[in-house]
C-alpha cells in the first residue's frame, strides 16, 4: 500500500514540476515572444484601445495624433499633412496592419518603451494616465513642401541629409497617399480605401525614396571616381583619349558618349563633361577591385534606416563576375548594367562626400520625448561606414563644384553660394525614357545638406530629359528654400 501511495505522490509531484516548468516557460522565457504575437488578440485589443502619443516634425507640425472616439476602440488616429509625409510617418491600422514610424516605434508612442520610468512618470501611472511618448522626426515640414513644391506633380523622389549627422531633414516621393482613410474603424470601408490603393497602376503607397531600385546613370560616377583614386589607377591629371565610343570586351557592342560627342581629358575634364567613355575605361581598369569601393559606399547594403519596413539594397558587379562578365563592369563605371540604387543611397553617397568620405547612419527620428515633453533619447550622430579618404573626397568635392560652375550641372546654381553636384541620365530599358537624376551638396565650403533627385522617365520632358535640365533645378530648388536663398 505504502509503495503504490509512493508512485501515485511521485507522479503527481512529476507533473506539478511540469506544470510549473510550463507556467515558468510562458511567463518569463516566452513572455515578449508571446506579448508581440500579432495573434494575440490582447496585445491587439491593448494596442488599439490605448492613447498613442504624437509624432511630430522637427519644426513641431503635428503628423499624427489620436483623439477620442465614440466607438469601441476609444481612440481614433488623424492624420493632419495627409500625403505629405505618409510613406515616413506611415499608419496604424485596424483592418491592414501599421507601418513607417507608427510601426517602428510603437511601444514608444504607446508608452511601452524600455526605458527607466522617472518618478513623474511612475506618478502619472498611479494616477491612470498613461506616460504616452512623443516622437519628433528630423525631417521639417517646410523641406518636405519644398521637395512637393519642387517635383511638381512630376513622379519622383527627392531626399535631404545633414551630411555631419546622418539625420534626414525631407523624404518625399511622387505620387504619395492619404492615410487617413486606411486608419478609420469600419473595417469594409478600410478594406475598400486599402484595396483601392493597391490597385492603383501609380503604386502611391510605394515610398521611392528608399524602396525602389533605378540606375543611377552617371550620379554613380562618384563612386567611380573614388574608387579610380583609391586603388592609384587614376590621378585628376590623368588624361583620356577624346573618342565618341569604346569597345567592350567579350562583346561586339560599344559604349559611346551623350549624343555621340568626342570625349576625354583630364579626370576633372571627363567628370564636369560627365564622359562615358572615360568611366567605363575606369570601370574595365578597376575590375574586380571595383566593387570594395561599391560596397564602402553602402550601395549593396540596405541602410540603417529606422523605419519598418525598411530600406532596400542596391546592388553593383561582384568580384567573380569579372571573368566571365566584363561589359557589366564598364557599364557599372556609368551606373548602368549591374548597378541599381535608391534615391536614398545616393543622397548617403553624396553626403559621404561632403562629409570628407565618412557615410553617417540615416535616421528619421531626431529624439523621443514624454507626454510632458521632456526629452528621453537623442538620436546620436554614429558613423555607419568609411566610403572615401578626407583627401579623394576633397578631389571630388572640386569636380563637382566644377561640374555645377561650367559642366553639365549649371542649372543647379544658387547665387552666392557655391554648390557641389553631378548630373545622371539613366537608360532604363526598350522604349522607356530615361531617368532624370541629380545629386549635390551645399555649401560646397561648409555643407549643411545633402539632397539626392530622381525624376522618373524624365518626367514633363520625357525621352528629351537630361539630369541637368530636369533634376538639377529641382534640386537647387529644394536647396534654395533650405538655406534661405
């Protein structure tokens, strides 16, 4: 009798200890796994039913807030700028889920972020009101309506980076949407507005500026330019043969300049001419050393961008291809061929420049504040990568101060300022017109921003656009409104 009361108290003794493994498991071990399961219809009820904080430009324009709802869900989210930075801030949805900074920093805005509570904080808990976050972004509303006002209904992307900082002052893509219908409570008529988005041909819930892939065209001939003068294959005094094409090899195809034109010179000469015959010399001479600098600039990698979801990576020629592959490699010289970027890449390439070669992490978020509106978090400026040598970068920065002073850069001239910048037009397939492309940084002496253009297709000029008669006075545009001109 004694030995089977024995095995019955072990048993259920076996299975207390499993029960409190299991209890152990869920509450601790598995606790944040299970807390931010999008299964979780606690976490969801929690998530939509609670207060969220503000989100807010650098010049405090309110971008998103939630006020009281009569449902419920208790509390419903506008969104004020409407088009005007949605495919930054992003949304919070019932029905579609959230994204942009609504998703990003989610447990902030809801006051769930891990930092130490203060004691006015933990005062306002026990009080019942929610320590709620406010997130105030880098970008200014007053660069984002530039960046609209200059694209002109023209679709396509304009970026601006502090280049010292890495903080993104505007983020704009052409077309754009209004989020507001997709964080209503009515799910049909949710469902409706986000069906109605996903079927338009123009794609605007697609952010350009960081998500879609172009060839840069002869933007990229920065890289090219580093990368000829990192590995001393080129100096700015060495001279190109004036020729209007070249022969590629392992190919009967040739590579020819802008309209056919004669072309070549000086380094500077063939950069400020923007020569494709000149880079894609540089682009077969580099060979597979050519895609080190590539990566140095980030260009194969998606960028540290603080929004979810985020950035894409573009992509360049890889080392082994070069046996077998030696055309891509002359084209990647132009920004053809292999090479594929983000306006936003090219925007971290320029500012890589300006910042004598150093690319800074890219961030939208400048800091997080209470619901009292004390600061908790900074973003910090941190170097993500180094692209070029202080010294390359300076030889740069003159060719492109001489590409916009007499080269094919002139239309992006600001009185009294000296600015830095380099042209692209973009061959982007068999009956497609070409993209407009324009890049810069100003002052040239002393840069404050660094502002990457795209123009799809050429925008209002179609096949007869050029980067210098269509992005570069968007570009100086933007750039002029920035710094007061």
């Amino acid at each position: 009798m004694n030995r089977s009361i024995r095995r019955v108290a072990a048993g259920i003794s076996v299975l207390f200890c499993l029960l409190i493994a299991q209890l152990t498991y869920l509450q601790v071990i598995a606790a944040d796994r299970l807390a931010t399961d999008p299964r979780n219809a606690r976490t969801f009820l929690r998530d939509f039913t609670t207060e969220r904080g503000d989100i807010i430009s650098a010049d405090g324009v309110v971008l998103a807030r939630s006020v009281p709802s009569d449902d419920e869900y208790r509390w419903q989210r506008e969104y004020p700028t409407g088009a005007l930075f949605a495919q930054v801030v992003g949304y919070q949805s019932v029905v579609v889920g959230s994204t942009g900074v609504e998703r990003t920093y989610n447990d902030v805005l809801l006051g769930r972020r891990s930092l130490r509570l203060r004691l006015e904080e933990l005062g306002d808990v026990l009080l019942g009101r929610p320590p709620v976050g406010t997130v105030v972004l880098s970008l200014r509303s007053d660069a984002q309506l530039a960046a609209r006002e200059a694209l002109a209904g023209q679709r396509g992307s304009v970026v601006v980076i502090e280049p010292a900082t890495g903080a993104i002052v505007a983020m704009y893509s052409n077309p754009s949407f209004d989020p507001t219908p997709l964080a209503g409570h009515d799910p049909k008529q949710v469902q409706a507005a986000f069906d109605l988005l996903r079927a338009d041909p123009a794609n605007p819930a697609l952010p350009r500026a960081y998500r879609e892939r172009y060839p840069p065209g002869s933007t990229f001939k920065i890289v090219t330019t580093a990368a000829a003068l990192a590995e001393g294959i080129a100096t700015p005094g060495r001279t190109f043969p004036e020729v209007t094409s070249i022969p590629l090899p392992q190919s009967r195809n040739r590579i020819q300049n802008f309209g056919g034109r004669a072309c070549g010179g000086t380094l500077e000469q063939g950069f400020v001419r923007s020569c494709n015959t000149t880079f894609a010399a540089l682009g077969l001479e580099l060979g597979p050393a050519f895609p080190t600098t590539i990566d140095a600039f980030g260009i194969t990698t998606a960028p540290p961008l603080d929004l979810d979801p985020s950035a894409v990576a573009g992509s360049g020629p890889r080392p082994e291809q070069w046996k077998l592959e030696q055309p891509a490699f002359a084209l990647a010289g132009i920004g053809q061929g292999p090479v594929a970027v983000t306006p936003l890449h090219m925007a971290l390439a320029a500012a890589a420049i300006a910042n004598g070669g150093v690319v800074m992490h890219p961030h939208v978020v400048a800091e997080i504040r209470d619901a009292d509106g004390r600061v908790l978090r900074r973003t910090e400026p941190q170097g993500w990568r180094r692209a070029a040598s202080p010294e390359h970068a300076a030889t740069i920065t003159g060719f492109m101060v001489a590409t916009v002073e007499r080269g094919t850069g002139t239309a992006a001239r600001i009185p009294g300022v000296a600015v830095a910048g380099k042209t692209g037009t973009a061959q982007c397939g068999q009956g497609c017109p070409p993209h407009a492309w324009f890049v810069a940084f100003a002052p040239a002496d002393a840069p404050r921003y660094a502002v990457a253009v795209l123009v799809e297709n050429g925008g209002t000029l179609r096949d007869e656009a050029t980067g210098g008669r269509v992005a570069a006075p968007v570009a100086a545009q933007v750039l002029r409104s920035l710094l007061g001109r």
